[in-house]
C-alpha cells in the first residue's frame, strides 16, 4: 500500500515535491506505520523498482523455460516487458526519472538487477545469432540496448485507454524490430505471430 502510494504521488508530483506526510496521508497509514518498513523516502524509491524489476525477471524466466527458438523467445521478451511498462507504469515513470537519487549501495544493487534482466535479452540475442537467425554483424549489446530503448519509452505514450492494448503494441514493437534484426527478410505479418 505505501510502496503503491509512493509510486503514484512520485510519478505524478515527483520525487522532490511528494513528503513523508502525502505518502501516508496517501496510502492511509502513520507516519509511525511508514517508518517501521521504510527508514526514510529513498528507501520507498528502491522498492518501487524491486515492484516491478522482480516481476519482470519472473516473467522472463518463465518464458525462458516455455521457450526453444530465439525469435519466439525474443518475440515473447518484448511484448512481456512492453505489458510489464503498462502494468508497472507509476513504478517505470518513477524509475527512470528518479533513478539518480538512489544511494549509492541501493543504486549499485537496482543496476545489477537491471543488467542481469537485460542479459536475458541480449543472451537471446547471442542465441540468434549463432544459430544465424539474427543479424551478426551488429554487436548484440548494441542489439539489445536498442530494443530497450525502442521498448522503455514506451512508458511516456502508452496509454490504458488507447486503441491498442499493451499486449497488442508489444506484439508491433516486436516485428518492428525483428524485422531488423532477421538475417532473412521475412515479412512483417509472419514475425511473432
């Protein structure tokens, strides 16, 4: 209730103009309340990302497991982390906004989770690559940072109301960059279908 609370104050007002009286007031608790699980407000700014860092590394395990070609696995990364953006979309909006006032050990700690989620992407890549499905004459960092930075931004135009739901854009996000990144032109009504 208070990490939802802060999410949503710090995502709206942001991080500087939302006090310890509006998350409580917010989430209908003490400010004694507040304190027994958080020492201060970073401490909320660090559990909103573990929210939704944790989901999205157990969705990508699941599809990992689910999951025995590279462009499928791909296919179904994107459109989990494009869900994952609409879901989490307060928790997202806060996290790269606000990511920089994260102390040191708790920044340390947020970006060794964020690495190892975008390794499941670019080890995917890898996969494709050597078994000459993608592209390899692109570095696959180079790959997998640009299918972040296609996806992330995201959080600053999707909509819940839209015409399209979040399901329906990432399947679109994932041929627009699978297309890219095939070493075979295939044509875009055959990818991630």
């Amino acid at each position: 209730m208070l990490i939802r609370a802060a999410a949503r104050l710090f995502a709206r007002q942001g991080y500087d103009a939302t006090s310890v009286s509006d998350i409580v007031q917010a989430a209908d608790v003490t400010k004694g309340a507040m304190y027994y699980y958080f020492s201060a407000k970073e401490d909320l700014l660090f559990a909103i990302h573990q929210r939704f860092i944790e989901a999205e590394m157990r969705q990508a395990q699941e599809i990992l497991r689910g999951t025995s070609e590279p462009k499928d696995r791909l296919s179904r990364l994107i459109v989990a982390l494009v869900e994952s953006i609409a879901e989490y979309h307060d928790e997202v909006t806060v996290f790269f906004r606000e990511m920089h006032r994260l102390p040191g050990p708790q920044f340390e700690e947020v970006r060794k989770v964020r690495d190892a989620y975008q390794k499941v992407f670019e080890d995917t890549i890898i996969w494709g690559q050597r078994e000459g499905i993608f592209r390899s004459d692109i570095e696959p960092r180079i790959m997998t940072l640009a299918l972040f930075g296609q996806c992330n931004w995201t959080y600053t135009w999707m909509r819940s109301k839209g015409s399209l739901s979040a399901h329906e854009i990432g399947k679109r996000l994932a041929k627009v960059y699978l297309t890219g990144a095939l070493t075979i032109r295939t044509p875009a009504s055959k990818i991630g279908s």
